[in-house]
C-alpha cells in the first residue's frame, strides 16, 4: 500500500507512482482530507471508510516469531 497526501489546484491531476506498481492494476482513491484535529471524528471517518469492504480479519493473529521462522 502506498498513500500520498496532496493539494490539487486543477482538475486534471498527475501522480508518480512507485516502481513496484509498475505493469501490475493499481486502484486510486480520492478522499477529502479534514483540516480537523479531532481525532475521534476522523477515527470514525476511516472506520466507516474501511467498513464498506465487510472484510473479516478477527482470524487473522501475527506473532513476532512468525518473521523469525525463515
């Protein structure tokens, strides 16, 4: 995942985008930013962002040892 926080001054936008997305379909989202400092009001902001892909990963458990295991 790769992220970047721009300020558009037109409609038409260019964007570089990293080596390791070359030749591969990349999906682009645009989401307003808030100039807010309410972190509880953009906390709720990504959680409804994130909940409109119904992904379940209460299965999903990471270990420190995991990255030890090659």
């Amino acid at each position: 995942m790769w992220s970047q926080t721009i300020t558009p001054t037109s409609r038409q936008l260019t964007v570089e985008i990293p080596d390791a997305f070359l030749n591969q379909p990349v999906e682009i989202v645009l989401i307003p930013k808030q100039l807010s400092d309410d972190v509880e009001a953009r906390r709720k902001q990504v959680h409804a962002f994130f909940d409109q892909f119904q992904a379940d990963v209460s299965l999903l458990h990471f270990t420190r040892e995991e990255l030890y295991d090659r």
